[in-house]
C-alpha cells in the first residue's frame, strides 16, 4: 500500500476500479460453485 501514496490520483481510480471488478466477478463466479459444492456435500 506504501507504493500506491506516490502514484497519481487517474492510477487510484483505475486501481479501485480493477480491484472493485475483481471481487465482484470473483463473488459472482465463486459463490455458484460454493453453493453446489456444499449441496453435493449434504446430499
């Protein structure tokens, strides 16, 4: 995080940007695949 305090403020909000789009994507795609998971699990 020390690295990001000299970057310029465009570079943060494509940072926040990416990382925003990362968890987003990640929850969508991993929270299916959990719920089948622990489905075939219990069953």
């Amino acid at each position: 995080m020390l690295a990001l305090m000299g970057v310029e403020a465009g570079m943060l909000k494509g940072f926040a940007f990416t990382t925003i789009a990362g968890v987003l994507i990640g929850v969508i795609i991993t929270r299916p695949a959990f719920a089948k998971i622990v489905e075939y699990i219990v069953k």
